[in-house]
C-alpha cells in the first residue's frame, strides 16, 4: 500500500479518498510491473495477486500462449477453467459468462495470453484490467522493439560498407596484380582487415588503437583508389591509444570525409585524423579541406533530417551521446569551401565503456 | 642571469616536445597504430620523469646535509614503493581501464559519496606535494638570481602558468620521458664532474665526517627568513655593508633578508633542536624524526609511508594507463624500479659533499639548495656557473614535470569529480589551483621538501593504498566500509600534520607517531575498512567487477588477425612486431 508522509489534521478531510485511489494506482503500476517479464516470467504470480485485488474476486488467473495457468485464490465450483483457457487461445475472444470469464490480452494485435476471472459482479471493471494488461505487455513488447532497433540501426552501420567502395577497391588491387604484385598484396591484406573490422560481431566497445587500425586501412585503400588526389596524415598521441571507445565511431567520420569532401572535387586534398589527451579527455579531430557544407546543413544532418545516405554523422552522434550524456555529441565546424572538421571527445574513463 | 639561461631553455623545449609531441609522429602511409602502442621502457620512463619532483633532486641531497645519511631511506622508500604497486596493483588497476582512485572507486562500488571523498583525498595529497614543489623551486631561484624567495616563488608560478596555457594540458608521454632523461643527465655529470674536481682532502672529508663546528674559511650566509641562533661564544660578523656586528651570548635573532659573512674560525651558532652537519649521530644510517631519538621506529614509520603511499600518487597511478594492457603496466613498474635506481644513487655524493663544503646552509633552513649550490663552491670560474646553470635546469625540470601533472590531476579532481564540467572549466580550474599553491607555499619557505612530501606519501599511504589493495583483492569490500576507512585515514593523518605545525610540541616516541603517522594511521585505515565492510553486503555485481580486475584481457585483436600476416614486408612492420613482443 501506498505510504503518506505526513499526519497533518487538516488533511484529513480528503485523505480516504486520495489513499484508496493512490493504492489502487499503486497496485496497478505493480500489476504492470510484474508483468514486464512476459505472462510466462518469474512475477507473473505476483501480477495476478494484484489483479485479485484490484478487481476484489475469489479468484484470478493468467494464463500464457502455452496455455499455463497461473491461479490465485479459490477455483470456481461447476466451471472447468482451463477449457475456458483453452477456448480463448482458439477463437481469441472471451469465454465462459459471469461470474467466471476469460478475456483475451492482446499486445499489437497479438494475442499474448489470457485472464480469468472467477467470481466476479460486473463485466467492466474486468475489461478494464484486462486493457490495463495488455497495454502494459504492449509498452513491454515495444521497448524490447526499440532496443532491437538501436542493435539494428549499429548493425546496419557496421554493414555499412559502400558497394561502390568495394568495386573501386577491388579493380585497383586487380589492376596492380602484375604491375606490382607486392603492392596488390598488401592491398588485399588491408581489404581482408577492412572487411572483417567492418563486418565481425565484437562487443560494444573497442580501443581507439583498433579504430584508428581500422581507419588506416581504410585510408591505404582509398589511397590506391584516389592516388594523388588523396593525402592522408594521421597523428595520435599514445596516451590515448587504451582508452575505450564505442565501435566504429571515428571510421564513419573518416569515409565522411573522403566521401563528401574530397571524392566531390577534382583538386587533391588532405584528411587529418588527431588524437590526443585533452586533462581527462580524449580529443579525436577528423579535418578536411574539401568542399565543406553550409553550417545550416550541417546542422540538419546531425538533427537526422539530412540525406538518407548519410546516416553515419547521426548515428555516431546519437551513439555518442546515449554512452556518455548530452554534453559528448559531435562538434562539426565547417563552411561551403572551407572543408569540415568534426570533433569527438570522450571521457578518457567511463564506468561501464570497456573494450 | 644564470637563472634565466638555465630555466628559459627547460621551458622552451618542454613546451616544443608538447606542442610537437603529437606532431612527430605524422606518417603517411606506412604508419601502424601497433608501432605507436608506448613501450613499458618509455613508460616507465615517463612514469619516472613525472616522479622524480624537487623533492627528490634536491630534497634529498639537503635531508643528508641536515640530518645525516639516515636521509637516504627516502629514495629507498621512494623507489621500493613502485615493488609495492607491481606487485599489488598496477596490472589490476589498468585492466579496471581507470585513470584516477576516484574513477578507480567508481568502477569498483560504484559509490559517488566515495567519488567524492577520494577527490577531496587528491586535493589533500596534491597540496602536500605540489607546496614543496613550488617552494623549493622558488628556493633554488632566488639563491640563483639573488633575489627574495617569494620573487622566485612568484616566478614559478608564472612559468607554470604560461607553460599550461601553451599547450601543457595535454601532459604527453613523450614530454616526461625525456623529461626523466634531462634529469638524469643534468643530475649524474655534474655530480661526476664534482668528485673529480674537489680533490683528496674534501673526498677525504667527506667519507669522514666531523661535526660542523667552526667555520672553515670566511662565509658569506643569507638568511631568507627569520631565525632564532643560539650563541655560545661571542661572535664578530660583517654584514654586507662593511659594518660590523657582534652577537652576544645567548639566543639571537636575525631577521628575514639579512647577510653576513662570518669570518675564518669563528664558532657555528647553534640552532635549537639541532645537531649541526657531522655531529653525533650523522653517519648513522637510521631516520632521527625530529631529533627524537627512537631511530628504528622513525625510520620504519617514514619506509612504510613512502613504500605504500607511492601506489596512491594521483599522478602517477595516472601514467599506468597509457599502457597497452595489465602485463605490461606491471613491466613498466618493473623498469621504473631500475631507472628510480640509477638516479637515486646520486642524491647521496651531494649530501655528503654539501656537508663537507656547504654546511652553513643548515643554518638558514635553506639546505634544498646544497646541490645547487655546491659546484660555485668548488669553481668560482666559468665551469662553476655553468655547472649551476645545468643543475639549476635540472631542478628546475623536475619541479616543472611534477608540478604540471599533479595540477592536472588536481583540477581534474575538482572539475569532474567535485564540480560538474567540460574543459572550460578545468582550464580555469588549473590556473586558480596554480594560484592557490604558490599562496601557499609562500609561508613555507623554512619546511623541508622531503618531509612535505613525505606527509604526502602518509596521507596517500592511509587512504588510496587500503581503498586500492582491499578494492583488487578483498571481494567483501563494501562501498560504506571503503567510505569509512579512508575518512578515517585522511583525518587521523591531516590531524597528525596539523599537531606537527601548529600544535604544542611534543616528546619522545610519541613525537615520531605524531610528525610521522603512518605506522599506525595505515593499519587504521585498514582495520576500519575490514570492519565495517564485514558488517554490511557487498555490492552484487562484486564477482564480475573482481573478474574484470583480474582475467586476462582479450589478446590484441589487431594483432591476432589472421590477415595480419607476420610475413608482411614492409620495413615499419616488421619494426612493430619488435616493439610488441
């Protein structure tokens, strides 16, 4: 039951009704609480001793999709409750006729499981609970839904690899292969470590050391793709090598930059990648001095209103800030001709990010 | 003007390394992270260069001339602490992957009243080292240049100021290794260059110590601060000016700023509570806290504050995380055991010259300076001044190194883990630290510097030392036990410093636990945490934060590619595979 801080008298006068509501409140949010595991969970007992008492019957119990009941309370005399389980798994409508019902719970349209009443006056109430269910295994079904999305969506940018990349790669290695066997070699090494850092299932976090691995053969490809046009330099401080950070953070920006600022020109440009410790941050700057962007562009994309296919900036800034708050999003300075510079900064030590 | 030739050289390239530091290691196409992974030499190189403070390159020196050679227990301390924390603590600490105690509590008991408390425990541990830093600094450069202790002081300050705004935050490996390397350059060769040139007698002298009664020849002795001289026979001095002044029989002052040259023969005033340079007791080789007596007890109380405070040093545990994994930050504390070991073979040929050819610096409370002062002594030509130039730089190196990570540190304690805030705020948060410890060691000029930053060590010692040991491998350990012990450690010791300053003095052995805590601060400490952590649970996620301390990380996964073929060609390869093994 609910607890009221407080005995002051002159609250008195509306103290009954507020605590019978609030305990009933209480019991409900229980109610949904217990069933977060699903209907077949280790509370589900739990939930329906409160469903008993919020709708004050003899008995109450929920069964799952495998027909498993879960009962609270004295067994209705007369009424065999699980063919009523039963019959509602079959036709998902309700069952059986007062006092003894059982009413489908359905999550997105879905059936999921299946309430019993016994005992009970008025076919209301019982609805209303059994809604109060199913919203809240609804709420449950969705969150699990947006954590799979959020496991896609990375997902999806590991697999990100441009095809357009992959053949480019591919016909300069071939092209090489009998002018300059060994060069071609060493060009499908990188390929090989490319694939298999974009493509391998590992954990949520890696070491800037492996990412910034990562971001040297990539640019070594894009070098032999590119030739001149390309200069790449890169410069980390070993202090930050160990820390921890997100996977395939720093990778995305870099293809942005060879992507958008200097693929688009003819002229040659240049890609800076730095690393260094800033006190307990660690600083990773990706700099080009290709064609830029309007700030107010810029801007957009990170809001996620940009391009579909440059997901990548939204969805590092987004990664950025749900490991390590707000206050670490990107930082993109640029202007039209002036290249783009997209800063990162990181704790150099976070509770919980370890590769 | 030697002071200028011998600081703006240390500042310049200091800050060059910083600056360029990051930029040296540009390469276009063959570069390789792996390559760039820091060796456990260099490392431990950089570990030495930020640990190796002024206290130690002149502390040390000056302890021997004033107390005897008992005094060369604190390097012994200070280099076995780092046996302490191989053993004990480096690896486990670099595989939690935290930087700091704070993050270090955080990641084990997830406790933010702990995180606090530990900031406050860096505040108190970094002023405790950081005074004596600027002290001593100011010290050596007021000696150089003439001027007033406080000038010196004030101009380290500055210097430090402008070195952090000049790039300085980023407190880059390469910067304290070679840091570590001036140091022992500029600390060996004159030292070399000192026995070779003073001839037999005062070799002779010096491995035969007398006690410091009359002086030598005419002695030239400025007083920078205030000084109660007990005088036994009446003394005729010149003061600068030409006049002259007898001290009578009895207690004398002397006031702050004042020079005078006290003529061949004349007796050495005594100070109280004082044996002079060579007097009875000097040569042995045990710690007398405060003249005392009870040596076993002092010097037992200062090797167990220094051995177990060395693995709570804020800056340092700091350096551990630049290594690539646990093995190898266990091997950098193997190393930096060895290269603290070639250097603190020295501090002991200073001191015991310094007794032989700058005694009166006793007199003054100025004994820091002994090493700086010891080649115009022997020189008073141009290799003198330049042998002062290199050991001034060498001081002045070392209190730069020291000072520049523990006021990182500092401020990354009070704006992350006090205060909530970005960088703005630390940049700001380290110029008002930088402030705040030249106020206060302006009224420190007459506290030693090995003792200041002993008091560290203690303070260290009594709180990060049980957090961390019982954190790693105490599984009971629970965050209101850990709260416990180290507020109990940190006021027991702050309480004892206290007493040591401003309290009434007192006697005997009761002196020693009093001015130096530790022997029975650290195992309250402990007891406190044992206790109160077996009267609560431990935190649930206890197995897998023990697990995470102690398992082996995952081998390098960019080197246990398959595609990573040990076979590749090129020259920087083939290099990385030498740098890694």
């Amino acid at each position: 039951m609910s607890v009221l801080p407080g005995q002051d008298p002159a609250a008195r006068s509306w103290r009954p009704l507020k605590r019978g509501a609030l305990a009933t409140l209480g019991v409900a949010m229980r109610v949904a609480g217990d069933v977060a595991g699903g209907l077949s969970g280790p509370r589900v007992r739990a939930a329906v001793r409160g469903v008993r008492r919020l709708l004050e019957v003899d008995g109450t119990g929920l069964a799952d999709l495998s027909g498993r009941l879960e009962w609270v309370g004295q067994t209705p005399s007369g009424v065999d409750v699980m063919s009523l389980v039963e019959d509602v798994l079959h036709s998902e409508t309700k069952a059986g006729r007062l006092p003894t019902v059982a009413l489908p719970l359905h999550a997105r349209d879905e059936l999921s499981g299946v309430l019993v009443v016994a005992g009970a006056s008025r076919m209301g109430p019982v609805r209303d609970v059994a809604d109060w269910i199913s919203d809240a295994l609804e709420r449950n079904r969705l969150e699990a839904m947006a954590d799979q999305a959020a496991q896609a969506e990375l997902r999806a940018l590991r697999a990100e690899i441009s095809p357009h990349f992959v053949y480019n790669a591919l016909t300069v290695i071939a092209s090489l292969v009998r002018s300059d066997p060994d060069r071609s070699r060493e060009l499908m090494l990188d390929f090989a470590d490319y694939t298999r850092y974009s493509l391998a299932r590992h954990g949520d976090y890696t070491t800037v050391a492996d990412e910034f691995h990562a971001i040297e053969t990539y640019l070594a490809l894009q070098r032999a793709v590119l030739g001149d046009r390309l200069r790449v330099q890169i410069r980390v401080a070993p202090e930050v090598l160990a820390v921890a950070i997100p996977y395939l953070v720093l990778q995305p920006l870099v293809e942005n930059a060879v992507r958008h600022g200097i693929e688009p020109r003819s002229r040659s440009g240049l890609v800076q990648v730095r690393g260094e410790a800033e006190g307990s941050d660690c600083v990773i700057s990706i700099e080009d001095d290709g064609v830029g962007m309007d700030p107010a562009v810029a801007e957009r994309v990170l809001a996620g209103h940009g391009r579909s296919d440059s997901v990548g900036l939204t969805n590092v800034d987004r990664r950025l800030r749900n490991v390590y708050g707000s206050w670490f999003g990107l930082v993109v300075e640029t202007a039209p001709d002036a290249g783009t510079r997209v800063v990162v900064r990181v704790p150099m030590f976070q509770p919980g990010v370890m590769p | 003007m030697i002071a200028a030739l011998a600081v703006a050289p240390v500042v310049l390239i200091t800050l060059l390394i910083g600056l360029r530091g990051v930029a040296a290691m540009r390469t276009t196409s063959d570069f390789l992270v792996a390559s760039r992974r820091v060796s456990p030499l260099l490392n431990s190189a950089a570990v030495s260069g930020e640990y190796l403070s002024a206290a130690s390159f002149l502390g040390v020196a000056g302890l021997v001339v004033k107390d005897g050679l008992g005094a060369l227990w604190y390097p012994v301390g200070f280099t076995a602490g780092y046996i302490a924390m191989l053993a004990l603590v480096a690896a486990p600490m670099r595989r939690s992957g935290a930087l700091t105690v704070p993050d270090f509590a955080e990641a084990r008991l997830a406790s933010p009243p702990l995180r606090r408390l530990a900031a406050v425990a860096i505040l108190v541990i970094g002023g405790l080292y950081l005074v004596p830093q600027f002290r001593t600094a100011g010290l050596v450069l007021s000696v150089v240049s003439g001027s007033q202790y406080w000038v010196g002081v004030v101009i380290a300050g500055v210097v430090v100021a402008v070195t952090l705004a000049l790039g300085g935050m980023r407190a880059a490996t390469y910067v304290q290794a070679f840091q570590f390397c001036l140091k022992l350059v500029l600390f060996i060769i004159p030292a070399i260059w000192l026995l070779l040139r003073v001839g037999p007698d005062v070799r002779q002298e010096a491995v035969n110590p007398t006690e410091f009664t009359h002086f030598g020849h005419d002695t030239a002795v400025t007083f920078r601060t205030a000084v109660t001289v007990d005088i036994t026979t009446p003394t005729t001095v010149r003061d600068t000016a030409g006049g002259e002044l007898t001290m009578p029989v009895g207690e004398f002052q002397i006031a702050a700023g004042s020079e005078y040259i006290f003529p061949e023969g004349a007796a050495v005033p005594g100070l109280k509570g004082q044996t002079p340079p060579g007097g009875a007791g000097w040569e042995r080789p045990l710690i007398d806290v405060q003249g005392e007596g009870y040596p076993l007890l002092g010097t037992w109380a200062v090797l167990l504050a220094t051995m177990l405070g060395t693995m709570g040093l804020p800056h340092v545990l700091m350096r551990f995380h630049t290594s690539p994994d646990g093995r190898a930050a266990r091997r950098t504390a193997a190393l930096t055991v060895v290269l603290l070991s070639a250097f603190y073979l020295f501090p002991g040929i200073y001191g015991v010259l310094g007794r032989v050819l700058v005694p009166q610096l006793y007199l003054t409370g100025a004994t820091d300076t002994a090493v700086v002062a010891l080649p115009s002594q022997v020189d008073d030509g141009a290799w003198g001044d330049a042998f002062t130039a290199l050991l001034t730089a060498g001081a002045f190196a070392s209190f730069l190194a020291t000072s520049l990570g523990l006021l990182l540190v500092v401020s990354g304690a009070i704006s992350h883990d006090l205060l909530a805030g970005g960088l703005r705020q630390l940049r700001v948060t380290v110029f008002l630290a930088a402030v705040a410890v030249v106020l206060l060691a302006l009224p420190a000029a007459r506290l030693d510097a090995g003792i200041l930053v002993t008091w560290g060590f203690t303070v260290a010692a009594s709180t990060f030392s049980p957090l961390l040991v019982l954190g790693i491998w105490w599984p009971r350990l629970t965050a209101a036990g850990a709260i416990a012990g180290v507020a109990v450690g940190l006021l027991a010791t702050a309480g004892a410093i206290v007493m040591t300053l401003f309290g009434s003095p007192v006697h005997g052995w009761l002196a020693i636990l009093v001015a130096q805590p530790a022997p029975w601060s650290v195992p309250l400490a402990f007891g406190t945490m044992v206790v109160v952590s077996l009267f609560g649970r431990p935190p649930p996620w206890t197995t897998t934060a023990m697990l995470r301390l102690h398992l082996r990380e995952q081998p390098e996964r960019d080197l246990g590619h398959s595609t990573f073929g040990l076979d590749r060609s090129s020259t920087v390869r083939r290099m990385v595979r030498r740098f890694v093994r």
